[in-house]
C-alpha cells in the first residue's frame, strides 16, 4: 500500500522540484523500510524515510516525529498532512495549495472520499455519509467561516500555522485533527474546505470495524467539547467558533443520541396520558424528518452526482426502511394503520392501534439497540447475512447515533481512551 501511495504522489500534476514526501514510520515490524528506500532510490530527493524504533503511541505522536524533524529545515513552506493509506488525485494537492496565496488562510482541508475498488453495503453507507458530510456541509461550514475540523487524512497547513500552534500536533486526545483545527481559527487564521480536491480512502467494511474507529473519532469531540467550553456561542471578532449557527449544528450533532431518547419518552408519556398533542408532535417531528431527508437527497445529488448515482439504493435506504415506514405513517397514517394491514385482511382494534403506536412511538432510541444488534451478530455465523439486515432495517444515522451513545458510556464509566488503529489492506491501492 505505501509503496502505490508515494507512485500516485509522484504523478501529481504538482512541479517536482517543489515537492518532498516524507514517510513516518512508526517502528513497523513489515517490510515498509524497504518499500520506502526503493522508492527513494527510484526518487532520489523526492522521498525520505523517517523511522521511529519505539512506536505504538498513536498517530499523533508519530506526526509530531515527522513534523520536528521536517521544521529543523527552513526547506519547508507548507506540510500536506495526509495517511498512508490516501490517493490523491492528480489535480488535488494543486487545488488546495492555491488557496495559500490568500496569507489570512492557514490550513486548507480536501474531499476524501470512500475508495475501495470492492465495495459491500457498510463501505457504500459510508460513501453517502462522506457526501453528505463533506462536500455538503463542510462547503455550509465555509460558508459559516468556521470549520469543525480537517480531515485527518488531508490536512494542508503553512509553516506559519505550525509554528504559531506550537510545532506539534496535541497528544492529549483522540481527535488531534479537531484540535489542530480549532487552535488554527483561534489565532485568528482560516480553515478552508476545497471541495474539488478528491482524495480516495479505504474506509471499514465491518460495523465493528468502524465502530472502533468512529468511537474513537466520538470520544475525541467529548474532550474537544469541554477544552472549548469558553467558546461556545461566544462570538469573536477573529473567529467564527463561538458563532450561534455553528454551535448549535455541533452540539445537534453530539447530541442528538440524547435528543432522540428524551423525544422518545416524551411521546410515550403523551400517550399513555391519552393526550391528542401526542400525535400533533409526533407527525411535526417525522414530517421534519421526511422533508429533511429530501433535501439530503437532492443535496447530495447535487455536489457529489458520481458518488450517488453509484450508491443510489443506498441513498434512499440511509435512513432505513422502517424509519421510511414511520415518515410514510406521519405524513400519510391511513397507509400504514388502515391500507397496508387490510391487504392482509387485518383491521386494528383500539388495543392493537395503541400498541403500534407506541412501538412508532419509541422505535427511535430502539433502532441504536438494533445497530448494536448487527455488531454483536458479525461475530457469529449468521452474520455475513443478518448485520447488513439489521443496518437495512434501522439505519445507518442509527448506527452512527449508537457510537455516539457509546461515546457517552465509556466516558461516564472513565474507560482508557485508547487508538485503535483502523487496518487498512490497500482495497484502493489500484485506483
């Protein structure tokens, strides 16, 4: 994989004289050394290989031997940050380094989309989510002034921005790239999004795979959301961090496991309390949701059309079909309370109508344990058919909601923040 990695470097339509990639290896027991002197040898002056002997730190403190060892060199005018695992794209590297002609501009993030040459239903989900997630929102985020964080894997910076964070990268968390993001805007420089930069990353095909990772990713933003408790909705005159907006879509998003239990409950309660405001609330909130739904379609659509077009089935099923079957009840209930069981030739009686809609009713939270259901059930024999049935079924918003939610126990229980490293076996080594 590293060797493909620095090839695919080289082809960059970037001026070679202009261009050093250096390879941090973190005391690896493969044959990376010898990959990378090969291609040194193949590059004489392009490539250089930094090895460190005791490794096993975590990532950041493996960027923090590169980056000293690249800064005690004036050479140096700007660093790509980037995982070994990343293909750029020819035109990449040139479309973000343009946007450090501007000397307000301290880093600059591209578009890393999902790679693998053989995708499965978990790695296409993960292709939507990334749509969604990058081209969409982070171009609002542009739009907004503020960036919540850089990808990892694709994270350019000047020399200045370096040296006014400290030179280093932060060790004190599990999301060093939201921390670098963060400190850049604080001291007053931008992060930029460039949505025509295309970087391709090999992403986890197994739920519990990116349950690792994504826990991980969950557990960093706990720590970034404290360390910055002064910033929220704060606005500042040199940074857009502390703005209204871009508040409250973070915690929307680091909050919303809780959003959906407390919604949940307080339907239940309207229920069995036999108040009709119950079913006023319930078709507002799924109705929101439908609507919100179409716009993701048509958005994504819209900024990343190869992407979609290619995992079209998966677009529709993001939510999933029984979160589809709950928006149809809340904007048509004749459907699914009266039509669909008379095909069957059932009618409802009142006991049956008020159990339904009381599963309707706490379905939400429910589908997180569902998501959990398909990770425990990889592990068995049954589960090469059963987990994608069960992320099918309740979703993969609910998926990514159950992570967060375990975020949420494991710092409640005060569990060891450790770096689970993502494996990568190079699914987009060939293109």
């Amino acid at each position: 994989m590293i060797g493909a990695s620095i090839d695919r470097l080289m082809k960059l339509d970037y001026p070679l004289e202009a261009l050093r990639i250096y390879v941090v290896d973190d005391a690896s027991t493969d044959d990376t050394p010898e990959v990378v002197r090969d291609r040194a040898s193949r590059y004489p002056g392009n490539v250089h290989l930094l090895r460190r002997e005791h490794g096993g730190q975590g990532k950041a403190h493996t960027l923090n031997h590169g980056i000293a060892r690249i800064l005690e060199d004036d050479w140096m005018e700007a660093l790509l940050i980037m995982d070994a695992d990343v293909i750029y794209l020819p035109d990449s590297l040139r479309r973000m380094t343009r946007h450090l002609a501007d000397p307000d501009v301290g880093a600059v993030s591209a578009y890393i989309r999902e790679g693998s040459t053989h995708r499965n239903y978990l790695t296409k989900f993960v292709g939507v989510e990334y749509v969604l997630s990058q081209p969409a929102a982070r171009r609002a985020q542009n739009v907004l002034g503020a960036q919540a964080c850089l990808a990892g894997g694709a994270q350019l910076h000047t020399r200045e921005n370096l040296l006014a964070i400290g030179g280093r990268i932060d060790t004190s968390s599990l999301a060093e790239d939201t921390i670098t993001t963060f400190e850049t805007q604080l001291l007053g420089k931008k992060v930029v999004f460039e949505p025509h930069a295309h970087v391709l990353a090999e992403e986890p095909n197994r739920v519990d795979a990116l349950w690792k990772q994504r826990l991980r990713w969950a557990r960093g933003n706990v720590t970034v959301t404290a360390r910055y408790s002064k910033v929220w909705f704060r606005p500042s005159r040199t940074h857009h961090l502390g703005g209204i907006s871009f508040g409250i879509v973070w915690f929307s998003l680091w909050l919303l496991p809780l959003i959906m239990i407390t919604s949940s409950i307080g339907l239940a309660g309207l229920l069995f309390l036999h108040s009709d405001v119950a079913t006023g609330v319930f078709r507002v909130l799924w109705i929101s949701a439908a609507l919100a739904y179409l716009f993701v379609l048509i958005l994504g659509a819209q900024t990343d059309g190869s992407t979609t077009k290619h995992t079209l089935g998966h677009v529709l099923l993001f939510p999933g079909i029984i979160n589809m079957l709950v928006m149809v009840t809340a904007l048509f209930p004749p459907v699914t309370l009266v039509w669909l069981p008379g095909l069957f030739g059932v009618t409802l009686d009142g006991a049956t109508l008020f159990a339904l809609t009381l599963a309707i009713y706490v379905w939400i939270p429910f589908s997180m344990v569902v998501a959990w259901l398909a990770r425990t059930s990889e592990k068995t024999r049954a589960g090469r058919w059963l987990a994608p049935t069960l992320i099918y079924l309740a979703g993969y918003g609910s998926l990514l909601c159950a992570i967060t939610f375990d975020s949420y126990l494991k710092e409640l229980a005060g569990a060891e923040a450790k770096w689970d490293k993502t494996e990568k076996v190079g699914r987009v080594a060939t293109g």
